[in-house]
C-alpha cells in the first residue's frame, strides 16, 4: 500500500514525541542528579597581595524539597568540603516557593560546613526571611541581608557584602558598601545586579538564581538566557568579574538539560593590567 501524507505526518509526530520523551526522562533522571565540581580562577582588580590565591566554595540553589533530596545537598556539601576552601558562601534559595517544612533538614545538612574564613550566606527569591535568619542563626553562619562584613586575612581586611534579591538600584547598593575595603566581594542571588557592580567598580559579583538556565535546548538555547549578563561561569567587563553557578536543585519542573548542576571552587587572582 503507497504511503499516505497523513501517515508520514503521524510517524514524524510520534518519532517527535519520542525522542522529547526520552530527553525530558534522561533530564529528571539522570542530569539533575549528574553535580559537577567547577573550579575557576577569577581576575579581581585592586586584589591585596595578602588575598592571592584565596579560595571560595560556592553553593547555590540548593531548593531543598519533594524533588531533591538531603542526600543531594549532603553530596555538594561533601563536595566542597573535600576542596578545604578557605571561605565558604551560600547564594540563597535554600526551599523552593518559601516552603519551611523543608528548612530544618537542610540546615541540618549545611552544619557540616566550616571553613579557615567562615561561612557566609545570603537569601534567594524563595526564602522566608525570617526563618532563614532563626535557621542560619541557629547554625551561626552570618545571613547578609544588605549588610557587610570584614574578614582580615593575612592582616589585610577583605570586605564581603551581601543583598537582598530585591535591593536592585545602584543607589541601594552604594549604601551597602559604602567606605568598604579596596578589595570587596559582593554576593547576588541574581546575576542581573552585575549592572549596578559595574556602576559602583565592584571588583567581584557571586551569583546563582539562574539555574544556567535548566533547560538549555539545542540550537535554541535557554528561554532565560536573554534575562541574565550569563547563565552560568565566568564574565568580565570593565574591572568587574561576576561569576554565576548553576547550582544544585532544581525549580517548578524536576528536570536539567544540558546544564547540569554544580558547586564551585572560585580562587582570586589580581588582575593583569592590560597596556
């Protein structure tokens, strides 16, 4: 029998739905699960010689809840640990959508992290302020909500700064860092306050909220991308570096394409001046 148009079409359509069913089961399987250790070196202009080669353990997104597990945030902070970085941050969204019950087991969990610095966090989109502070009061790891703080390492202090998702303006920001020391690191759970970094000559931005887009199709990309300076790594424009982790969890859909999750090992280096 000669093949018919309707037949043709009905064959593609189902090899089509296939092949997006077999992608989506090896993203809610197997991608979400794949963490990466992500070791990256970061230019900070004005960088103290005392500061060279200090390194950063970065985890983000961690969204504790029904789809990831304490065993998963156990292994990044295994992970990270097993790096012995000299400071530890945490980027915000410790729940997902400020569900609390969730809360408690992964503060139980990040009370394995110590580090020669400390541990230093801020908050993500999804966090409820207040219990996120009684839980990271509980831990004794400072929560930077528009504040800073000074670490002296090697008799050199070393300010870090850390914003509330919705403190966005270089105005709000310029009052958080005011009379800070020349080497300052600044910690956004969005990538976006990159704009008002450069404004200000912050010479360092950590970042997460993006989930490197979580979803990154093939030859379209990530339907985020145009929302972010980047989805994930390492940017540098005009003596500011911001660097930005996939993170750990996942949000809304238990699912990661082509960006799997990561933590990451950030070491300072100073800036090569360019002729």
């Amino acid at each position: 029998m000669p093949l018919t148009r309707r037949a043709v079409l009905g064959t593609l359509a189902s090899g089509a739905i296939g092949a997006a069913a077999g992608v989506c089961a090896h993203g809610y399987l197997y991608e979400r699960h794949a963490l990466q250790l992500i070791r990256v070196t970061m230019p900070v202009s004005g960088l103290a010689p005392a500061h060279e080669g200090l390194r950063i353990g970065l985890l983000t997104d961690l969204h504790h809840s029904s789809f990831v597990s304490q065993e998963e945030i156990s292994r990044a902070v295994a992970m990270v640990m097993a790096e012995r970085p000299d400071l530890i941050v945490l980027g915000g969204d410790y729940v997902t959508n400020f569900d609390n019950n969730f809360l408690g087991p992964c503060a139980e969990v990040l009370a394995a992290l110590n580090a020669p610095q400390g541990v230093i966090g801020i908050l993500g989109n999804h966090d409820d302020e207040r219990a996120t502070a009684m839980a990271f009061g509980r831990l004794r790891f400072p929560l930077l909500r528009d504040a800073r703080t000074t670490l002296v390492i090697n008799r050199e202090p070393l300010d870090v700064a850390g914003i509330r998702y919705w403190t966005r303006t270089s105005l709000e920001l310029s009052r958080v860092i005011a009379g800070s020391a020349p080497t300052l690191l600044l910690l956004a759970h969005d990538p976006r306050r990159f704009t008002q970094a450069l404004d200000l000559a912050v010479p360092v931005v950590l970042s997460g909220h993006t989930h490197g887009g979580q979803v990154v199709l093939p030859i379209f990309g990530a339907p985020a991308a145009r929302k972010f300076p980047v989805l994930g790594g390492l940017l540098e424009s005009e003596g500011t570096s911001l660097f930005v982790s996939r993170g750990v969890g996942t949000v809304y859909v238990p699912v990661r394409l082509n960006c799997p999750p990561d933590v990451a090992i950030v070491t300072l280096t100073a800036r090569t001046r360019r002729p």
